[in-house]
C-alpha cells in the first residue's frame, strides 16, 4: 500500500506533472493549439459581450481619459498594467490548480477513508469545480459590465461608435485577453476530457506562455495604443 506521504496534494502534483510533460514533449503544439483557440475563442466572446453592454450602456457625464493622454508614457503606468492583469492571470491560474485538487487529487485521498469521511471527499471534487466554474462566469460577467461601460463613455466623449473605437483598442487587448484566458481555456479543455491529472502541468505551461504575453500587451498600451488612437480620433 502506498503510503501517506505518496497520496499527499504536493507529491501527487509532481509525480502527474512530470509524466504529462513526458507524454506532451513529443508533440507540444498539439497540446497548446487548443489551448489558445479556446482563449480567443473566450476572448472574443467577452468582446462581443462588451459591446453589448456598451450599445445598452448610458454613457457617465464624468469626463474619462484615455490610456496614454494627459501625460508621457511611464515605466510606472506599465508596473500597473502588469499588476492590474496579473491579478486576473493569478485567479485564472488558481482555478486550473484548483480543477487538479478537485478533479485528480480528491478522489484519490477518498479512497483511504470510509463512511462519513469517503461521502466529504467525494462530494469535495464536485462541490470545488462547481465553486471555480462559478468565480469564472462572476469573473468575465463583471469585466464586460466594467468595460462595456467605459467603452460606451469613451465612445460618446470622443464622438464616435463603440465597435470602432474597440477597433483602436485591439492591439494590445486582444493579446491581453488571450493572455488571461489561457490557463482557463486549458481547464474548460480538460474538464471536458476528464483529463484531471494534467491540469498542474497546464498551469505551469499557461502562465510561461501569458507572463510574456502580458508585458508586450503592457509595453503596447503604454507607448503604442496612444499614437493608434491620436491617429485613429483624429487628435494629433
């Protein structure tokens, strides 16, 4: 019998993880394709969302500004950036770890216990994915009601439609979504396949792929989108 130490959350972890990247080193780009399909694909759906909200929205009196106006870029407004989208890269990544306890680890610590305990952790796994699959749908519900709105505020001061002035903002958005979304699109991969075990080693991958991602899209916003929409509103 394996002992206590071999079903521990941790060793558990490593031991899955090392033998989904040896099962993964042969074909890489199979794996992280659908991942990023799965994020543009969610990407692209919040951007739908936020235009609907914007076209529903009634724009705020108060005066917004724009990323990159009123002031020359900083080092300090792309500090801010990261952090602000790192948050949510952060919360993204804690579900997929969350999915590997709830979905792999969970039913495998039940089996050492009877009665009561085995119906806890049983009912755990399912209870956890539910309560991650809940803090996601919160999670993009609430960016597209904030950003629906400021996008609709936006759009009225500088007089012009929303989808266009999103349009102007695309360039270091999108990339930023798909960033976040990456470890979510390989939990909603997973948890489709059952492939429970394999969700650690989508975190580690997930989040090497958006860090990089997160600071192009930041170094973008700061220095790039400005020009894009000074051009773009006609206020050069």
């Amino acid at each position: 019998m394996a002992s206590r130490t071999d079903n521990l959350v941790l060793v558990r972890g490593m031991r899955d993880t090392k033998t989904v990247f040896a099962q993964w080193n042969d074909d890489p780009w199979r794996v992280v394709g659908p991942w990023f399909a799965g994020s543009l694909a969610i990407s692209l759906g919040l951007l739908a969302c936020v235009l609907v909200v914007a076209a529903f929205s009634t724009p705020d009196t108060r005066w917004m500004v724009l990323p990159g106006f009123g002031a020359a870029p900083a080092g300090e407004q792309v500090g801010f950036y990261l952090f602000r989208n790192g948050l949510v890269l952060a919360l993204h990544a804690l579900a997929c770890v969350a999915g590997f306890i709830a979905g792999s680890s969970m039913p495998a610590e039940a089996e050492r216990y009877t009665g009561v305990w085995r119906t806890i952790h049983d009912k755990a796994g399912p209870l956890a994915i539910a309560f991650v699959t809940a803090a996601t749908i919160f999670s993009v519900v609430t960016q597209a009601w904030v950003l629906g709105g400021g996008l609709s505020t936006l759009a009225a001061q500088y007089d012009v439609s929303p989808p266009y002035l999103m349009l102007l903002l695309l360039p270091h958005a999108l990339p930023e979504l798909v960033a976040v979304f990456l470890p979510l699109a390989a939990w909603i991969i997973a948890s489709r396949r059952r492939e429970w075990d394999q969700l650690l080693a989508a975190t580690i991958v997930t989040v090497a792929f958006a860090v990089p991602m997160l600071v192009i899209a930041a170094f973008t916003e700061v220095y790039i989108t400005p020009m894009i929409l000074e051009r773009g509103l006609g206020l050069g």
